[in-house]
C-alpha cells in the first residue's frame, strides 16, 4: 500500500493561494487566518497567513498590527512575507511608512526589496521614503551587499520611487523637483 504524504508546509502553500482568486472577496476570512497567525504553528504556516492577507489587499487592514509585529520577525521570509503584505493593504502610512523605512537597512535582501515595493504601493503617502530609497538606487553598494540578488533590489528601489514621484501626482503632470529619479535603468548599459 503507497501513500501519498504532503507535507504541511505544501499545503500552507497551497491554501495561501486559494486567496488569489477569493482577493478581497475573503475579507470575512481575516480574523481567522489571525487567529491561526497567533497559535504560531510553523513559520511556513505564519509566512503563508501573510501571503493570503496580501492577496486580499485593503480589506485585510484589521492584520496590521499582526503584519507590523511580523515585520521584526527573526525569520528572514515571515519577515520579507509581512513587510510585502503591509504595501499590498496599504493602509494607515502613519504607521507603516516608518517601519517599512527601517526595514530598507534590513540584513536580508528579500526584505529589502520587500520594503521597497511596499513603499511604492503607499505611492506620495511614502514620501518620507526617498532619501533611504535613493540608498538603495547606488548599484555598485546594492551589489556588493546582495550579489545574487541586487538586480531585484534596485528595481523595486526604482519602481517605488516612480511611484512615489508620479506625474499623476502633479495638477500640470509635471514631476516634482523636490528630487530626481534615475532615468536609466541601472540593469543595462549605458549608451
């Protein structure tokens, strides 16, 4: 007789993507997948709790707190996972804008990039961001600090400073001379 055994942490996967179709449709689902947060079953149920809450986006807003705590996590992917999940509800800037600033000097890269594109979904709301995001635009520092993954760090760097400073932001459409964003892109060559 053969079974077929499937770990948990394939099924934490599996479900956590179910909220991809569901979206926002699951905001009734929010205080559950909390509670289920706090029982701190495994880290890869906690890291798959913080993916369904970004797949629900703005309606999951009541798990900030939870998302905020998780952004200090010892565990670079829960805490990578949490700092994402935070840009995909962007609500409440007051409060995460500071954190996912921090999270810019964090050790792991995923984290960093994590914190960079969550700070571009707050959009003009991150402001406070760009001198810290600009950091992290210096190719030469970005790749030597994160080899294997320093093209994915300047991107998102990249795209949350277009983000922040959209022309949509401006009445004329013109963009704000408070500062300059690269125009090149930093992953090709110049001409």
């Amino acid at each position: 007789m053969k079974i077929h055994f499937v770990p948990a942490t394939v099924r934490n996967i599996e479900a956590s993507r179910a909220f991809i179709v569901l979206g926002d449709a699951a905001r009734d689902a929010v205080p559950d997948l909390m509670k289920i947060y706090n029982e701190r079953n495994s880290i890869e149920s906690q890291s798959a709790i913080e993916d369904a809450l970004s797949w629900i986006g703005p309606a999951a807003k009541p798990a900030l707190p939870l998302l905020l705590r998780a952004a200090t996590n010892a565990n670079n992917g829960a805490r990578a996972n949490a700092l994402w999940a935070l840009g995909e509800i962007h609500a409440e800037p007051q409060l995460c804008v500071p954190e996912l600033i921090r999270a810019l000097r964090d050790s792991d890269g995923w984290a960093r990039t994590s914190a960079a594109h969550a700070l571009g979904m707050f959009g003009i709301d991150a402001q406070s961001a760009v001198p810290a995001l600009m950091e992290l635009t210096n190719f030469d520092k970005v790749f030597k600090a994160f080899p294997m993954m320093g093209d994915q760090v300047l991107l998102e760097a990249h795209n949350a400073l277009r983000k922040i400073n959209s022309r949509a932001d401006s009445p004329s459409g013109e963009r704000s001379s408070e500062f300059e964003i690269p125009t090149a892109d930093p992953l090709l060559p110049p001409r």
